[in-house]
C-alpha cells in the first residue's frame, strides 16, 4: 500500500514542477500545455545525469522550451524555477535543522557545512532578487558581460543579453503585482509531495515516525546533496538521509530500505521515465528545425 501511495506521490510531485515551469513560462508572456511542461522536466532531469548537472538541466529546458517561446522566455524557465525550488529548499532544510539541533544529531562538522551551504544558497537567491528589482544593476551587470564575451566570441549576439536582462526586470514586475504565488505554491507543492513520498517509503517498511522526524532527515541531506553538484545528489542524499533517520531512531536496516525505495521512486524511476521522452523532444526539435 505505502509503494503505490509513493508511487501517486511522486506523480503528484511532478504535476506540480511542470505547473511550476509553466508558470514561469506563463509569466515570461509565453503557452505551454502542462503535459508538455511535465514531459520537459522529467526529460531535463535525465539529461542532467549525464551532462553537466543543474547546467544540462537547465540548458535542456531552454532547448525544448525555445521551440513554442521567445528565446527570452525559454531563458528565463531555464533558471528561475530553480530559484524558487532552492528557496523552497533552503525553507524545508532550515525547519529540518532546527529540529536536528534540538535532538542534538549534527556533528560540528556537519553544523558548518550546512550553514555554509545554506548562505551560499541564500546569498545566491538574494542576488538574483536584488538584480531583478535593480533593473540598472542588471542592465549594468549584462553589458560588461557582453562586452567580456565579444572579446571571446566576436561572432556573438550581444543583443541576446541585454533583451534577456529586460525581459527577467518584466518578469519581475508582474511576479510584483501577484505573478510570484503559482510558482512559489507549484514549487512547495512539488516538494511537500516529495516529502509524503519519503514518509510512505518508511510506511511501507513498517515504520511510523512523526512527521518531524522525516522532516529532520529529509531537507538537509536533499540541500547538501544538490551542493554537492553531483547529478541529483548521487550517493549524498542516500547517506545522509539513511545515517539521520538511524539516528532519529529509526532501525538502521528499515531506514536504508525505505531511503533506497524513495529514492527508486522519486529519483531513478522518473530518471529513466525521461530518456525516451528526451529522445522524442529532440527528435521533434530537429524536425521543427529542418
């Protein structure tokens, strides 16, 4: 019973990062079907494994959004819905580690590489803030990066920055007026629903903790594992999640099983799921193309 309320969990979870896509698309003033928006992300997220992680993924998305947008659309759904998700994160990962603190589960060394990923994730989501409610900043920030890449690649269009830049400052003033609560619900949806996927893993082992518990073992290894900039945080989110929840009290055999099914579930399931799909979207792309 737990595997197959996972199993509709975890398609839950991905309803809502393809609503979250679409509605940044929506938002950057471009259509896209949510069936479409799911496809690409679970595409994206193979892509990822094999092509430069979180650049793959994001490279992935611009590809097979540019063909029903703007470029400048297809750019912007290529980085803002992981600002949002990371946001999300860092919220899960923080209530996650108070809890952790109090139960006195952190090792010093671990104390510091969460707080030290936890600023850089949040300094980097508040310069990006910063820059999009700054529009002379970005603008500002874009022509020496124009400048930098023509000395590079000559060949290269410099108008492509300076309209994605105005482009995110336009996104940002219609995020301003009401625009920024589909996707912030769409990515604590998708994360909520990656979490109760967690939880019916342990049910289905036998184990009933409290929901802070699996919420104590759940953000942290998830944020320490996308830092690590390994493909979907091979390896460190499995440990780490594993070794909190045996700390918890959670029997140390019950909690491995119950990390690698939700892992096999949320994870490498919708990563092999997203093979084929890449393969028709490219496909499509190039005919369109031709």
């Amino acid at each position: 019973m737990g595997d197959r309320d996972g199993v509709a969990l975890r398609d839950l979870s991905y309803i809502a990062n393809g609503e979250l896509l679409r509605s940044i698309v929506s938002i950057g003033g471009g259509r896209i079907s949510l069936l479409r928006a799911i496809v690409i992300e679970m595409a994206a997220g193979s892509v990822a494994l094999v092509a430069a992680g979180s650049l793959g993924f994001g490279a992935a998305i611009y590809r097979w959004t540019r063909g029903q947008t703007s470029r400048e659309t297809a750019m912007l759904a290529s980085w803002l819905p992981s600002v949002f998700d990371s946001l999300t994160l860092v919220i899960f990962a923080l209530i996650g580690a108070v809890e952790l603190l109090v139960r006195r589960q952190l090792s010093r060394t671990t104390e510091t590489a969460l707080a030290i990923v936890i600023i850089a994730l949040g300094s980097a989501v508040g310069l990006v803030i910063a820059l999009l409610v700054r529009e002379d900043w970005m603008i500002a920030i874009t022509l020496r990066a124009t400048r930098l890449i023509k000395r590079v690649r000559p060949e290269a269009d410099e108008s492509l920055l300076i309209d994605i830049a105005e482009h995110a400052s336009e996104a940002w003033k219609a995020m301003r007026h009401g625009g920024f609560w589909r996707p912030a619900l769409s990515s604590l949806l998708f994360l909520t629903f990656d979490f109760l996927c967690l939880r019916y893993s342990l049910l289905a082992v036998g184990q009933h903790p409290y929901i802070s518990t699996i919420l104590a073992a759940y953000g942290v290894p998830l944020l320490l594992g996308r830092s690590s900039f390994l493909p979907g945080g091979i390896a460190v989110v499995e440990v780490a999640m594993a070794a909190l929840l045996g700390g918890l009290g959670v029997p140390g055999n019950a909690a491995v099983v119950a990390v690698l099914t939700y892992r096999l579930i949320s994870f490498w399931l919708p990563a092999a799921a997203g093979v084929p799909m890449a393969i028709a979207l490219e496909s499509q792309r190039k005919r369109l193309a031709a």
